[in-house]
C-alpha cells in the first residue's frame, strides 16, 4: 500500500498528490509548517506544535481553515490511513491558489497538506560517536525582517547555511545572529554544557522555539541538571564540556568538534548522554 497525502479534507496516493502552479506556498514560499514526530503510534507533542503554527500563521495573517480540533483530528486520519507506528509528519499551510503577483489578497482559500512518512536525518552512529559542524558566513535571518519563530516555508536562510556546511565537508552548520552572537543550527537548536551548567541562546538571539528544545529544558529540570538561557559566542562554544543539537527530526545529537576544534574530551559528554537517553525513555520507552 503506497502513502497517502492530505490535501484539504481528502486523502490521495502519494503520486496524486498535486497541488497548483500557482499556489503562492510554491510561487512565494508563502505559508507556514510544523514537523512533528510520532512514536509507538503516538503523535509526541502534537498540542505545541499546532500551537506554534497557529501563532506563525497569525504572525504572518494567514487564517488557517480548520481550527485546533479539526487539524488535530485530520493528523490522525493521516496517520491511521497509513498505518503507521513510527513516522516523521509535514504539516503544511499555503496561503493557497492566487495570480501571479505577491498579492495573498489575491488567494481564494488556504490549503491544508499533511505529509507522513518515515524519516532518518542522521545515521545512528552518530548519536554514540557524534557530530563534526562549522560556524558558517551566512548569518542568521535578522529577527526585525522575519521572526525566526516563524516557522515558515521560505528557508531559503537556512538553506544557503547548510550549502556552506557541505562546501566544508560537514553535515550541519552553526549560525551567528547579526550581533555576533550563536543563534542556531540550520535545522537545529544547539545547547553547551559548561562548568556542568547547561546552556542554550535566548529566544531573542533569533532562533526558533523549538519543541525538542523545549522537552530537553524540561528534563534537565526534571533531571536536576542546572540550566540558563544565555547569549553565547564562539568562544563560548569552543571551550564548552559538551555540546549537542536538538530538533524534532534530529531528536538530540551530539557534537564533539567545532571547527576543527574538539569539544571537551572529543567524545559524547555524560550530561549529552543522560539527556539523549532519557529523551528516549519518553518517546520510545527504551534506554
């Protein structure tokens, strides 16, 4: 049985799955989305994540067409259609049909897309021996031009990033914001833990509030692991103990060389390794 796709209230295989030339989700990356996980037939954390694409669509006044309940319900038709355990989600919300032109005046109707599928972003070896990243030139998006909260579907930022990480031979990059300061991943949060203190930047370094990043927060207070939001530099980073990412596709990964520096012994830290099995426990039930 091939996946299936939802297109406003219908499901169709996945090689029918169109939608127009001139949606302006795809003429001008006009829309928003949210990437969500499900375990052991449990969407994990579904409530924010529909949260924070209500708030990116009312940031960007795109009035999505189902509210919470009704989106909520068609995340789980999709998933059930497809029976699936394990799965990565795309939920997507296009400001719809229009003309050419900017114009989203110009659009009849939002559109609702929902995307399952299975999803493996790094090789398991990788969380036991961790990763090798590099701070790129390509600065992160100022917050005044668009809110990196904003979760929406020009990634064009991001994407320039991760071509520089390619061109240096690594898999993920680590952007400054315009003040100098780390801000994230190209697809990640990244935390540092220094003097067995955890850290991370501030929502107002620029960088998405991510729900993994949220849930990692939540079981180091659970864990009893002293945690701060602070602005961090590359100093900062290059001298930390530990260091990892976090990302709903990532999960928790960690990092054990900046470039070219290695970080703390080289190896997975034991903070990065109590959190990541932890995280497990939660959304797998296994160590």
């Amino acid at each position: 049985m091939g996946l299936k796709v939802y297109i406003d209230g219908k499901l169709y295989e996945k090689e029918d799955a169109k939608i127009s030339v001139f949606d302006h989700g795809l003429l001008y990356g006009d829309g928003v989305f949210e990437g969500i996980r499900v375990y052991n037939g449990k969407v994990f954390r579904l409530r924010e994540h529909l949260d924070r694409l209500f708030d990116s669509a009312r940031y960007i006044m795109l009035s999505i067409p189902l509210n919470h309940e009704e989106l909520e319900a068609a995340v789980h038709q999709t998933i059930q259609a497809n029976g699936l355990r394990d799965a990565y989600i795309r939920l997507v919300i296009t400001r719809g049909v229009g003309t050419l032109g900017l114009d989203p005046n110009k659009c009849s109707r939002p559109s609702v897309i929902i995307i399952t599928d299975s999803i493996t972003l790094y090789p398991e070896e990788l969380y036991r021996n961790g990763l090798d990243v590099v701070t790129v030139v390509t600065m992160r998006s100022h917050p005044s031009v668009l809110n990196p909260r904003v979760k929406s579907l020009n990634y064009l930022n991001n994407i320039l990033a991760k071509i520089d990480a390619q061109n240096a031979g690594v898999m993920e990059a680590i952007m400054l914001n315009p003040n100098g300061f780390v801000a994230e991943c190209t697809g990640d949060n990244i935390f540092i833990v220094g003097r067995d203190t955890l850290l991370t930047p501030p929502l107002n370094a620029g960088i998405l509030e991510g729900v993994t990043r949220g849930v990692v927060i939540e079981l180091a207070r659970e864990m009893h692991i002293p945690f701060s939001e602070a602005d961090l530099t590359q100093y900062d980073l290059y001298i930390a103990d530990e260091c990892f990412l976090t990302g709903t596709a990532a999960e928790i990964i960690p990092v054990v060389k900046i470039d070219g520096r290695p970080i703390g012994t080289g190896k997975p830290g034991d903070i990065t390794h109590a959190l990541l099995s932890r995280f497990r426990e939660l959304t797998r039930g296994q160590s």
